[in-house]
C-alpha cells in the first residue's frame, strides 16, 4: 500500500468492485433479510462473527458482535495511531462521511476504528486520537488482544496476509453492512466521502432515509481550475484536511501558500513532511505544533504530483483573489507567514 500508492488504490478499488458484486449476490439470496432475522441470521450473523470482547476509547468493554454489529448499519476500518502516512487521510474522509451522515450517527449508523496496533494503542491513545479529528457519538475507536483483533478482521475478510507488515501493510478499505439485512460492501477509504455516505445512509437501509436530490440537469458549471489531474488529486488526498480559502480544518487553510513559501520547500513538504519533521525544519516543526500535533501524511506522491497540486492550490488562490477583487472586499486571508 506505501508504494505507488495511487495505482494500487485503483486497482485495489477495481478488485473490490468485484467483491462488492460478489457479496451482495450472496446476500440477495436472504431475500429481506427478515425470513433470516426470524430463524437468527444464517449469513453473517451469531454464527459468523465472533463476539470478541473489545475496548472503545472510554476504556468501557463492548462485544463485537452483540454490542456492535446485531441490528445496526456499520462503517468498519482498521488504523494505527502511529501512522504517518495513509491512516491519517483515512480518518479525516471517515470525518467528511460522519458529518454527512449527521444525526443518524449513533442511533442507527456507527463507525468502528479498530486498531492493528493494541500493544501500542491503548484507549487512552485511541481517544486522544479521536479528540484530533473532533469525531463525536457513535464513532468507536476500539482496541483488544491481538487474538480477539485479529478474530474480528478475518471475520469481515480483511485479516493480515503472509508477509504483510503487521502495521503498514493492512488494507485501508472501508467494511460497510446491516446486519439484519445481510448487505456487506467494502468500499476504498478514498472514495468520494458522498459516495460513502449513500451508501451507509440509504442503500443498507433499503432507501428508508433517502431524500429526494436535484437532478444533474441542475449541476452547477465546473470552475476551470477544479478540472485537472491537481484538482482530482486534491479532492481524493488533500480535502479532507484542507480548504484553500475557507478556513482551517484539520490542516492550514492553503489559500496564499504558494506564495508564502518557497517552491523547494513545498515541494518537499508536499512529498516527504515526515522527512522534513524528523530533520527538524523550523516551518514544519511550528505548523506540527501549531496544528494540535496532527501530522500531515507522507502519501507517497511523485514530484508531477506535487507539482499538479501547487498548480492547483495556485490557480484556486488566484482565482479567489480575482472574486474578492471584484466584490472589493478584503477578507484577509489566512497568514502562513504568521508560523514562521
Ligand atoms: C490527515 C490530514 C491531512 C491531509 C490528508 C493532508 N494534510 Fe496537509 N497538513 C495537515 C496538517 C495537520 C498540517 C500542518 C502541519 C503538520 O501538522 O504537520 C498540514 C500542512 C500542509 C502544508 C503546509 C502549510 C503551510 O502553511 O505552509 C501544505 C502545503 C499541505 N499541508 C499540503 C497538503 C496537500 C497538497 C495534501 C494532499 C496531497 C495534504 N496536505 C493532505 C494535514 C493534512
């Protein structure tokens, strides 16, 4: 998963096209779900999932399958808190689905994180993690043994493989299920985070929920600087964290960065900020500190990237610069400056 990232990704998102397909094959033959649910689920129910016990990020112990997976729509995914490259991003797309889903988080839709790295993460690290990304109810951040974790991961398919690196080398793909139902999906974590959230909001509850959207025939005309190969990248990698021109979030708002800061420097943060981190440089250790001590991920981009999204982040400032010209007002944007 750490190298050539972004071709794996499409691949891996090809081959569970496939697996989606095959699930939801199996899961048709339970019909409704409700003749199962009747007889106790047959598919992936009691008799599938273990009923590990495991420890959420309040320290409370919970069973995976009577507490967490009977009768609720779910989001499953599996991280560590010491990653520094693709967990972090895996997280904050979770935020973007989460904050759509709103306030059926909780009631009928949870989020399980479950780490892969127990020795390590402890449920006081797991809520200190969840404190970063601001996640509220219904979002579980969940550790165990080895052995129950491990359990629980070839129970949704997603176990470690022969020669993975027991932390680096999981999947970063999304288990998504009703149990009741018998609909399991597995989704790249990368996906359009509005994507995700159709799927856990309306498919797995048979459209119950699902509003009425405006027709494409209403979309609104795409800004020339949003196509590009920058601006894809930048939905896909940099969004969830970042906004050019509207503000914090997770990471510094990026409107002005460009010009703030050398093109080397970007270029090299852009690729590599562990690196840069690790050897100390001032900007990057003052914006580390600065920003709740998030780090910004290593996602193994190449220099054209990097250089796509410069492109990008450019022409968006540029661009916002030109509208606030027009409306003669002067927000005053956000001051990397202001770190060094
Ligand atoms: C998981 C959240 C996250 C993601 C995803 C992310 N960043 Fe960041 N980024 C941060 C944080 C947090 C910082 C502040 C520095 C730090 O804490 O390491 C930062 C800092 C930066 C900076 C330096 C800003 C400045 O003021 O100089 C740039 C440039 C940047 N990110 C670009 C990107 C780009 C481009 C992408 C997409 C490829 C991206 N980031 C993806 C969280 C993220």
């Amino acid at each position: 998963m750490r190298q050539k990232h972004w071709a794996f990704l499409t691949l891996f998102v090809v081959v569970l096209a496939g697996l989606t397909t095959l699930v939801l094959s199996r899961s048709a033959l339970a019909a409704d779900g409700s003749q199962a649910a009747s007889k106790g689920n047959p598919y992936w129910g009691a008799n599938h999932f273990p009923d590990a016990p495991l420890i959420t990020q309040d320290g409370k112990t919970v069973k995976f399958y009577d507490d967490l997976i009977k009768g609720k729509t779910v989001v499953i995914n599996f991280i560590f808190t010491r990653c520094g490259n693709v967990c972090p991003l895996e997280t904050a797309k979770m935020v973007q689905v989460y904050n759509l889903l709103g306030d059926r988080m909780g009631k009928d839709i949870f989020f399980y994180s479950i780490t892969v790295d127990p020795k390590h993460d402890t449920p006081e690290r797991l809520k200190e993690y969840a404190e970063k990304f601001h996640t509220g109810p219904g979002w579980y951040f969940l550790t165990g043994t080895k052995a129950d974790i491990d359990a629980v991961r070839k129970s949704i398919g997603m176990e470690e493989r022969p020669n993975e690196d027991p932390l680096t080398g999981h999947t970063t793909s999304l288990t998504l299920g009703n149990e009741p139902s018998n609909q399991w999906f597995v989704d790249s974590s990368m996906d359009d985070p509005r994507y995700v959230a159709v799927i856990a909001g309306d498919w797995l509850s048979s459209w119950k929920y699902a509003k009425k959207l405006p027709s494409y025939a209403e979309k609104p005309s795409l800004d020339p600087s949003e196509a590009g190969p920058g601006a894809s990248l930048f939905r896909t990698a940099c969004a969830a964290c970042h906004t050019i021109g509207q503000g914090d979030g997770i990471g510094p708002d990026l409107a002005g960065v460009p010009t703030a800061r050398e093109h080397a420097w970007l270029m090299g943060f852009i690729t590599h900020p562990d690196k840069m981190l690790e050897e100390k440089d001032p900007i990057a250790t003052a914006l580390f500190k600065r920003y709740n001590q998030v780090k910004m991920p290593n996602l193994r981009l190449t220099d054209k990237d990097a250089e796509g999204l410069i492109h990008f982040i450019n022409s968006r400032t540029a661009a916002l610069n030109d509208s606030s010209k027009t409306a003669a007002a002067h927000a005053p944007a956000h001051s990397p400056s202001q770190t060094n």
